[in-house]
C-alpha cells in the first residue's frame, strides 16, 4: 500500500527522525491560531515551530506539536492571529518647544480652524506654541498661509 506525501506527513515524519535522532526540537511553538503564512498557495496556518531566530516549520496544530520536546515552550494562540513581523519605517518625531493643542475635527475646515484657534488664544499664554493638524480641506486653501494664522494668533 502507498501514502502520499504531504506537506504535514513530511513535517511529522522529520519530527519523529529528528526524535529518534536526539536532535533537540523547536525552542517555541505557537499552536492553535491563524497563522498568514504570505505563501500563495497556503496562505494560512494553524501553528509554527520556532527555533533560535528562525521559524522552522508551519503547519496545522497536531503536526507542529508532534515537533515539540519537553524543553519548548508551548503558546496556544487560542484562535488569535500572527502576522509576519512589520518594520515601521515611518513616523513623525516631534521635537517642539510646550505647546498647546488645538482640538480639531479630522481634516478641519478654515472656519474650523479659525473658530478653534480664536478660542484657544483666549487660554493660551503669549509665549506658547499652538499647534494643529490639519488635512486637504485647509492644505487645499489658497488662503490658508502663515499671515492667515498670524491674524489669528499673533503672539
């Protein structure tokens, strides 16, 4: 009689060799969630096995737990999700003297602006930065220049 090998047979059959072989197993294995594999033809997984800085094998939860020895940690993800890592490589550090914040609608118009920046001059010492974020609807406004805002506040 022939079995087919599969991917998990492969896995399971390297796992039981490698068990036999004294060879140590995954340092961690993460089992019972949903795993994006980015791999288009299985793009998901139940579990993988990590060992040092390297994942080692993915799969569903009863291959990669048949990998593990008595010194790997064990993490049941219990349904949760894990995605490749990400490396956000954009961010916005501000270094500004203190300021005070106005308080804005997401993309704000100029009237919207003004209003807020009127009522917060009121509050705000005359030494102090005011800052704002502001989207298109002001950005778009030919109007919208450092003298508008100086009008407004100009101290």
């Amino acid at each position: 009689m022939s079995v087919p090998v599969t991917k998990t047979l492969m896995v399971a059959l390297v796992g039981v060799m490698a068990a036999c072989a004294g060879v140590p197993g995954p340092d961690t294995i993460l089992v019972n969630g949903k795993v994006f594999t980015a791999n288009a033809q299985a793009p998901w997984a139940q579990a993988i096995a990590i060992s040092g800085e390297r994942i080692t094998a993915v799969g569903d939860t009863a291959t990669i737990a048949a990998l593990a020895r008595d010194n790997t940690r064990r993490v049941d993800l219990g349904g949760r999700t894990v995605v490749p890592g990400f490396n956000d490589a954009h961010t916005h550090i501000t270094i500004a003297p203190p300021s005070a914040q106005l308080s804005l609608p997401f993309d704000p118009t100029l009237e919207q602006i003004a209003d807020a920046l009127r009522a917060q001059v009121k509050t705000t010492a005359a030494d102090r930065w005011i800052r704002g974020d502001f989207g298109q609807a002001a950005w778009g406004q030919v109007s919208f220049t450092r003298e508008w805002l100086d009008v407004l506040a100009p101290n």
